[in-house]
C-alpha cells in the first residue's frame, strides 16, 4: 500500500511581509514614538548597561574579546567596546557589547509563544550610531524598533518555535536588521535586502539550552545582533537577500510548517507581525510590554523563585527543616528548568537555567545574584542535598492561563507535616508589578561599580536619563569605557 503523505504548508509567492515591515521601520519617525516607549528605551538602556559591566567580568565575554583583539591584529576601529580600552568595527563591536549584556542572563525579557530579550540585539544599531555620529534620539528611535518587532515575532507562533526544538535566536534574525537598517537609513528596499541577509544566516538549535549548557547559550541572539549589522552593511551596498524568507516558498512560515507538535501541524499568525503597527505618539508599543529581571536566571524561574524567597522571609523555617520542596510550573518551565541535568549543574549557564540549582542556593545563601554563578558555587557540593529535596511538576491549569500570566505555587513541606504555600504570577518586573526606580538603580549600581566605580555610574547614569537630548552616542560608550 502507499504511504500517507501530508501535503506541505501553503506559502505566498506574491508581496512579502518583509516589505511590509520594512516600509513600517522605514517610515516610523522619532516624533511618532509614544512618551513612554522613549522613557522605557531609556530604563531598558540602564538595566542593559549595567548587565553589561558585569557581563564583561565572566570568562566567555574575556575569550570573546581576546579572540577579536588577536583577529584585528592591533587595528582599532570607531566603536568602543563596553568596559575595555578596546576599539573595533561595528560588526564586531556590535556582538561584543550584545553579548556583555546578554551574559549573565539578567537582562529584560518578553515571553509569548516564544521567549526574547531585545537587549540582546540593540547593540548593533548603538554600534552604528556611534560609527556614524548619529544622536541619542536615533538610537532611542532604533531601540523602539528593535522591540516592537522582536516581541511581535515571538508572538506569532502556534506554538512557540521552541516547542519543535529551534531557539528564539532563530527569530532574531528577521528583527536584528531591520534595526540596523533604521540607523543607515537604508531605502525600503535596501530593508528586505537586510531581512533576507540576516535571517538567511541566524537559525540556531535549541540545543544551546537543552542538558547540559554552553557559553553558546548566551552567544547566538548576540550572533544575531552581529548579523544584523554586517547584513545591513552589506545591503546598503547592493547585496540581495531573499524578500521571501518569512512567507514564501521555503521561508519560515513554509519550513516551519512541516513540524508537527501532537499530532497538529505548527503555524504561524502572519498577520500577528503587521496588525496595528504603531505608527503615532498616542500608539501602543510593544516595549511596554517587556520585563525586567529581578534575579540573574533563565524568564520562567522568577515567579517561582519570588514564591520561594518571599516564604523563607515570611516563615523564617532552617534548611534542615525541609523535607520537600514542590514547585508547580507550566509545563514548559518543567521541561527548561527541571530535566534530570539541571539537578548536577556544571557550569554558569546550565546553573541559571536550573531550578533546583537556583532554589538550593537561594536557601542555602538568601540571595540569588551573580556571586550565586561563580564556578565554585555552583560546583559545591554541599548544595546536592537541598537540590534533591526539589521536585518540578508542570501544573496543567497554569498551562492554560500561561502567557497572559506566568502562575507558581511552591510548597515547602517541613518534616513536622507543616506546609508553607505561595502562589506568584507576575515576578517583581513585570509591567503589571513594576520594577521601581529605586529597585533598578540599585540594580545597575549592584551590577556595575564593581567594574567602572562609583563616579563612572554616576555619569553613565545621568547620560541615560538625557539619550533623548544626546548629541552623540560616543559619549555615552566613552562613559562605558575603561582606560588602558
């Protein structure tokens, strides 16, 4: 008898959304953007700068600088590099700014069908605005940009490209440049050109953060940054790139289409990516949406850890009280942050993907910060006790109300029977529990002082609260700076 076959996903073979994204960046003005997308700009620039200064200290930021300064033989270039004496080409330095942000894990994040962290990618058009002596208000302009489309995109999926074992990186691709294009000025034409280049190049495994996880964990959205960059360069003079690598024939919507998750074929809400496009000042953008992280760990862990830090505060119980620690989740978090590996973490990035790791440190220490990552913590031993008292069960009714709230109950089960329950769903960050000022400069101060001193947050500080009146970015990169 024949073989069944299933017939392959439509696909379109006239106007692309390409085009149509690009005649949106194209024409978006800074005037157009809401007050509010322009303060937040500059609060996401603050928690990012602040990621970055201490991103700079971890061992993977120091290969990737020293394998760059060994590649340019010497050369420097017109973009600095975050917390290094070190000048480069945008392009490179573009992935080391994103990656020095993205590499603690403790930047902004937006989690629909698919997770994203824009600030993974607004390096690249800070890149090009200080090659270019562009202001602060362009760079504002090509952030709102970078977030209205990276959180559309990680909206669209049904389900989520995780689900069949792609990373959100993956996704990267098709906003990173757009944005860089913005800063170029490219033509709208030149703009599908830099969609077609980039996303050709950016389609990334979910094996980075599966088992056991590598410094590639935090390096393929900062890829992405980079190809932003180099793709819109290379557009601007006359490189093609396919117009069809959304939604025509073996584009993303096509090639995705061909996976199938229970039984049912995967999709995509194209119109999802167009639909009420801001264009005007009393328009809602996307970057009101996004997160702050209140502690340096993969997105789905913050409200369980809240649940978990704020009973110990409430109930005061010893560590060798614990019999049991249950935490209930959606099942996706189950499955990211609760797989057998994840209970014998090796390295940083498989420790803050973990959540029996983070809730046995968190304990054992009372906090949850970068020091919690230092390679000797997460190698000590004296945690496995406490890592094996915790069981991750995915929770089915929170499924159904997950994205629209991240709920968690941990419960903490003593060995008198007592119990100690906590139910969170939006973790402190969350636009509907807002981060404070106070919170996110203690935040930044936490983060950077330790690498640039007091007097140099001061005046990073003051020159994020101006961007909007910043004649040129330099200046702000220049605060970020080291001397040799």
């Amino acid at each position: 008898m024949p073989t069944a076959t299933i017939a392959p996903p439509p696909y379109r073979a006239d106007r692309f959304i390409a085009r149509d994204l690009a005649e949106w960046v194209s024409a978006l003005r800074y005037e157009d953007l809401s007050p509010e997308s322009v303060a937040l700009a500059k609060r996401f620039w603050f928690d990012s700068l602040g990621c970055a200064a201490a991103g700079s200290a971890t061992h993977d930021a120091r290969i990737l600088l020293d394998h760059t300064r060994a590649m340019a033989g010497g050369a420097h270039g017109p973009c600095g590099v975050f917390c290094s004496e070190f000048s480069t080409n945008p392009v490179d330095a573009a992935f080391l700014n994103s990656h020095r942000v993205r590499a603690l894990d403790f930047n902004d994040v937006y989690w629909k069908a698919d997770p994203a962290h824009p600030s993974d990618l607004i390096c690249g058009p800070l890149a090009l605005c200080e090659a270019l002596g562009r202001s602060g208000r362009d760079m504002i302009l090509a952030t709102v940009v970078v977030y209205e489309l990276q959180c559309r995109f990680a909206e669209i999926g049904r389900p989520g490209i995780r689900e069949y074992g792609w990373h959100h990186a993956t996704l990267s691709g098709f906003a990173a440049g757009l944005a860089a294009g913005k800063v170029l000025g490219l033509s709208v034409d030149e703009l599908v050109n830099a969609t077609g280049i980039a996303a050709s190049r950016t389609g990334s495994l979910g094996a980075v953060t599966a088992g056991d996880l590598t410094m590639m964990k935090n390096t393929v959205d900062p890829w992405a940054a980079r190809m932003g960059v180099e793709s819109a360069l290379l557009a601007q003079r006359g490189y093609t790139g396919p117009a069809h690598i959304i939604d025509g024939k073996e584009g993303l919507f096509h090639v995705m289409g061909h996976s199938r998750v229970a039984g049912e074929a995967c999709s995509f809400d194209a119109e999802g990516l167009t639909r009420g496009l801001p264009t005007s000042a009393e328009a809602h953008y996307r970057i009101a949406d996004c997160s702050f992280k209140s502690f340096p760990v993969e997105a789905l862990m913050h409200a369980p850890l809240s649940a978990l830090m704020s009973l110990k505060a409430e109930h005061a119980f010893a560590n060798d009280e614990i019999d049991e620690v249950r935490v209930e989740v959606i099942a996706r978090a189950a499955d990211i942050l609760g797989d057998p590996k994840k209970y014998r973490p090796k390295t940083r990035e498989s420790a803050d993907h973990s959540l029996p790791y983070c809730f046995a440190v968190g304990l054992a220490d009372g906090a949850i910060g970068p020091a919690q990552f230092d390679a000797a913590r997460v190698r000590d031993a004296s945690l496995i006790p406490l890592m094996d008292k915790v069981r991750v069960l995915p929770n089915e009714a929170f499924e159904a109300r997950f994205p629209a709230a991240q709920p968690s109950r941990v419960t903490v089960v003593l060995h008198n029977g007592i119990e100690h329950t906590a139910v969170v769903e939006y973790p402190t960050g969350d636009p509907r529990n807002p981060m404070s000022d106070a919170a996110l400069s203690a935040k930044f101060r936490a983060l950077a002082e330790p690498v640039l001193g007091a007097e140099r947050c001061d005046r990073v500080s003051s020159l994020v609260a101006g961007l909007d009146g910043l004649a040129h970015v330099r200046e702000l990169v220049g605060a970020m700076a080291l001397p040799a």
